[in-house]
C-alpha cells in the first residue's frame, strides 16, 4: 500500500518520472532475480553446513 501511495505522490509531482519508474521497475526486477535466485542456494548451503555441523549434537542430546 506505502508503495502505491509514493507511486501517486510522485505521479503528482513529477509525472515524466513516475512514468519512468513504471517502465524500467519490471526491467531492474529482471536484472536483480539472478541475483536473488543465488542467494536462495547459498542461504540453503549455509542451512545444509549448519545441520551438519550441529549433527553429532542433537544426536548426542537424543540419546
């Protein structure tokens, strides 16, 4: 909602540049997916080195 709100604001005060942001938003979000894709697999590798490292733990603490 904040973002539809500074959407309209800046359609009111500049609306070349509202008109801007509304064609190139798609195109930076395309650009920057890549980068977010590899942040899941190293977010998910870090989670797979932490399990392993607390294995012997939790196996430890069941017995």
């Amino acid at each position: 909602m904040i973002k539809l709100l500074l959407f309209c604001l800046l359609l009111l005060t500049s609306w070349p540049l509202a008109l801007a942001v509304l064609v190139l938003y798609p195109l930076i979000w395309l650009v920057l997916l890549p980068f977010r894709i590899v942040g899941i697999a190293v977010g998910g590798v870090f989670a797979l080195i932490h399990a392993l490292l607390f294995l012997p733990a939790r196996v430890i603490r069941a017995i």
